[in-house]
C-alpha cells in the first residue's frame, strides 16, 4: 500500500493549521484580529473548534488535492498558479462580499485574506510535490 498521499495529505493539513494558527497568534495578528472581530475565544469551546479547523483543513486540502490530479499541472509555476487562482476565486471574492454586504471592516478581510493566501498556497505546494504528470512518471522509469 502507497502511503505517500496519505501522509502527504497530512502534511498539508497540519502545515496550513500551524500556519493559521501562528497568523493569529499575537506574534503575528491576533491582537488585531480580536480588536476588528470582537471574537470571544472562550476556552470552554477551544476543543471543539480546534477539531473544527482541523476538519475544514482536511476538507480543503480532499479538494485541493483532488483538483491537483484533475488539473495536471505540469510544475511548480502551475501548481502556485491553482493555489492562486483558488485563492483569488473564493476567499478573495467571498470576504469583499462581506465587506460590501456585512459591515466586516475591511481590515479584518485582510486578515482573513492573508490567512487563506498562505494556506492555499502551503496546501498547493505540499500536494503539489507529491504529484507528478504522466510524461514524468515516464520518463522516470524510461530514462533517455
């Protein structure tokens, strides 16, 4: 049995919520994500959205994933490319339209934006490297 996308996968997931996690940690934007978003982050609930996050990563990196093999991507150039096309097609649009619609301050967006741009392209990396196009698979068992 390969376990390689398996641990890749798992790879991702833990590399996007350490990352995540450091974003709004005081070392980075906790301070401001918590004056914008006037979250409570009461440690009654800490366990269930940890497990919560971890879910949603696991999640985006199936279909991360998933679109790296659909898509083919022949290097690195278009496996960042996908990170940032995802990036600029969901988190992007879906945060401007809570600004627009919501109120959300704009600032906070910005937060939440620069969360979703490392962890897609954290995700695209890691799962990316693990992929390898048919024509190199090839070449890798058929040298010149």
């Amino acid at each position: 049995m390969n376990r390689r996308p398996l641990f890749t996968l798992i790879a991702a997931v833990v590399a996007a919520f350490v990352a995540s996690s450091l974003w709004y940690s005081p070392l980075i934007f906790g301070r401001q994500f918590l004056e914008l978003s006037g979250a409570d982050l009461h440690p009654d609930h800490a366990g269930a959205k940890v497990a919560g996050e971890i879910l949603r990563n696991v999640v985006l990196a199936g279909v991360v994933a998933r679109l790296i093999l659909l898509l083919n991507p022949s290097g690195w150039k278009q496996v960042l490319g996908l990170g940032g096309l995802l990036w600029i097609g969901f988190p992007v649009l879906l945060l401007s339209g809570s600004v627009m619609w919501q109120s959300v301050p704009w600032m906070l967006a910005l937060i939440h934006a620069g969360d979703w741009f490392v962890k897609l392209l954290l995700m695209t990396a890691i799962l990316g490297s693990a992929h390898k196009p048919p024509a190199i698979k090839t070449l890798a068992r058929h040298p010149a």
